[in-house]
C-alpha cells in the first residue's frame, strides 16, 4: 500500500522567512497529493493540493511543486506570519474516491 | 461551501458504555465518507471507509464490531464506538467527497474528542 513520508518534523522560521516542507510517497499509482493545516483541536483544513498532470500550483503565499518520476511533493510557504504556525500534513491517494494516506505531519513555528 | 459537521465536538464516558459520533455533509452529498482517528501529537490514520447504502470497508487493526459504521444517508454517516475503553481515548475525524465531482478532493469534519473515564 501507499506510505507518506513528511519531513522535517517541526521548523522554526522568522516571520517573513519561507517555509519548505517535503514529502515523499510510494505508490507510482497515486494522483492526488493534497496539504492540510490542522491547528490545535480542530480538524484539517486544505490549503492547497496537486493533481499528477500538473507539476506546480501556486495559490498566494502557497505553493505546491510535484515530481512524479522521483515521487516527491513540497509545500512552499512565502513570508510567513505568526498565524501559519499550525500542524502541516501532506496526503496522497490514487483515484478518486480512495482514501488518503497522511504523513506524519510537520509542526510549524513563526516567531515574530 | 463543502461544509462537513460533527456531533458532538466532545463527549466524556464511562469505560463500558457506547458512544455515538455523527458526521453530516451540510451543503452536498456524499457517497463515501471516511472515519480517521488522531492520537495527540500523532498523523490521522485511516480507520475505515463508509459507503450510502452499503457495509464500511475497515482497514487492518480496526475492529469492525466495536466501531460500527452506518452510512444510512447521502449527507449522514454514523460511528459508534461500543463498549469504549480508556484506550479509546482519541480524537475521531470524518471527510466527505462531494458525489457526483471528479477528483479526490475530502473535506474534514471539526472533529469529535472522545474520552473514556
């Protein structure tokens, strides 16, 4: 079956700073590669997500970049503010209707 | 719009005793919806899929006669955890795909926090 991996962990930025947060996955079938921000109790919100025909994604100070021959995607987050600190999670699933299988989420910190 | 609810957002137990949780999709319908669970600190992990009108999918580990899932209604589906344990303890999410849309895209429910005394 499909398997996320997400990295790092946690980051720290300075208000202002950019923000990479990378994710690998598995199965060559997957399609559909979402980002989800989850604060503290409540459920995910999508930001932004990436089908495979489309390399690059673009939504604001969000972007999403995809390449599926070396099975990897990254969010990219532009001058970031104290309120984008939060749990980050990549997600993948193949066609639609499947499930999606979620990293292990990347906990975000900008400090102002 | 894609608005998905749940009820209740919290909801403290006994140990022994059923607990129900609802998931509604507010503004579409929904032919498949999905139940994770979330320990703190940790990812979402898929616990089982809910189809209108036929028997959930569960994934490996999860016990189908202790989380039962009723997906009665195109907007409603339902997860009662029986007999809920101190183990139990968790933090249930529901997603919804809008019928009918092509693409994969889920929206989340607020989540339900479940403890078990």
């Amino acid at each position: 079956g499909e398997n996320v991996e997400q990295h790092p962990s946690t980051l720290s930025v300075q208000e202002g700073d950019s923000a990479v947060i990378k994710c690998t996955y598995s199965d060559s079938a997957s399609n559909y590669f979402p980002w989800y921000k989850q604060e503290l109790g409540k459920g995910p919100q999508l930001i932004i997500d990436i089908r495979s025909n489309v390399g690059e994604k673009k939504d604001q100070r969000i972007a999403v970049t995809l390449n599926k021959t070396a099975k990897h995607f990254s969010l990219h987050i532009t001058e970031t503010q104290p309120e984008d600190s939060a749990v980050y999670f990549c997600a993948a699933s193949g066609q639609a209707g499947t499930a999606l299988i979620f990293g292990k989420g990347t906990t975000l910190s900008v400090s102002s | 719009g894609a608005v998905v609810s749940q009820h209740p957002s919290w909801v403290i137990c006994k140990s022994g005793t059923s607990v129900k949780i609802e998931c509604r999709s507010l503004d579409f319908q929904a032919t498949t919806m999905f139940w994770y669970r979330q320990f703190p600190k940790q990812s979402l992990m898929l616990m089982a899929t809910s189809n209108e009108g036929s028997k959930a999918t569960y994934e490996q580990g999860v016990e189908k006669d202790k989380f039962l899932i009723n997906h009665a209604s195109l907007t409603l589906s339902t997860l009662t955890v029986t007999s809920a344990h101190p183990e139990d303890s968790s933090f249930y999410i529901c997603s919804a795909i809008p019928a009918g849309l092509a693409g994969a895209t889920q929206y989340f429910g607020p989540g339900t926090r479940l403890t078990v005394l």
